[in-house]
C-alpha cells in the first residue's frame, strides 16, 4: 500500500502545480456544487422571464452532467499518464516492486473508485434525481469510463496537447449520445 501512497502523493503536487489537472480533479466538485444551488435558480429564473419551465428537463440535464465527471477524471488520470510517458518514469516503476502492473493498475483503479464516488456524491447532493437500485447499473459503467478515457488519452496521443484535444473529441461523442436520445424521443412525442 505504501507504493500507491507515493503516487498518490505525486499526483496530488502535480494536480496542484498544473491549472488543467487542478480542473480535472475540482470539476466534478464544482458541478455538484453549481448543480445543487445553480440549477433550481436557473429555473427559477427562466420560469419568471420566459415562462420556460426547466424543471422538465431535469432528467436530461442529469445524464449530461453525470457523464461529465468520469470523463473529466479520465482526462486527469490520461494527461498524468503523459507526463510520466514523457518524464521516462514508467520505465522507472517497472523495476521498483510497484512495476508496469501495479503502476498501470494504480492509475485504472483511482479514477474508477472517484468516478463512482462523486457520482454517487452527484445523484445524492444534486437534487435532480433520486437514488434508485437502476443507478447501480449505471453507476457500474460510469466507473469504467473513466479509465476508457484515460487510456484512450494516454494510447493515442504523444503529447498533452494532442491529448486535450482527443479528450475533446471524445468528450464530444460522449455529450453527443444523451442529446440525440433526448431529441429522438422528444420527436417520437411530439
């Protein structure tokens, strides 16, 4: 345990040292945070100036935001994998006893273990859904995307750059998915 201590550790500096890491790990915080308290005066607003009543669109917003925190702690755990790539400290943990398997056992479990964390910090704190057996399911699969995303970030790109910039695109599908859902069914009932 110790091993996964001084990663831990080092992920925490450099999580403190670089403003897009910083984003990774507090976003999903903020967005609980403005979910919670931005949402309901959102809607209260919008109901007083345009008669729009976004407390129907509760259940949607939900799914967008939900999926939004494992694939910010995808995109932490990827670009920290980048810059040990490049600071040649993989090569390194493979001959400590942590090596290649722990390291890259380490860097799967954590984002899967805070995407099932804070989701679940989501669905209880947010206000926008009530906690069901279902969400287990779901629960279960957003925790798997936050490693997806991490090595889809880490496999296919060669440098932090290239790696916001994949981490965008599949982001973009991501997003995209619960939006063509949404309209399809608004479409099939209208």
């Amino acid at each position: 345990m110790n091993r996964y201590q001084v990663l831990l550790m080092n992920d925490i500096r450099s999580a403190g040292t670089d403003p897009v890491l910083l984003v990774g790990f507090l976003g999903p915080v903020i967005l609980i945070l403005l979910t919670r308290f931005g949402f309901p005066v959102a809607a209260q607003w919008l109901q007083v100036s345009y008669s729009f009543d976004l407390t129907e669109f509760r259940d949607f917003t939900a799914v967008l935001l939900i999926v939004t925190i494992p694939m910010l702690l995808g995109m932490m755990t990827g670009l920290l994998m980048l810059d040990e790539r490049d600071e040649n400290l993989i090569s390194y943990f493979a001959v400590t006893p942590l090596m290649k398997r722990g390291y890259l056992s380490y860097r799967l479990t954590l984002p899967s273990i805070l995407s099932a964390v804070l989701t679940v910090m989501f669905i209880i704190c947010s206000g926008l859904i009530e906690f069901r057996a279902e969400i287990l399911l779901m629960l279960m699969l957003l925790a798997i995307e936050a490693p997806w995303f991490a090595l889809l970030v880490a496999a296919f790109s060669a440098n932090k750059v290239e790696g916001l910039a994949l981490y965008k695109i599949g982001a973009l599908l991501f997003i995209a998915g619960p939006i063509v859902i949404f309209l399809c069914q608004i479409h099939g009932n209208g």
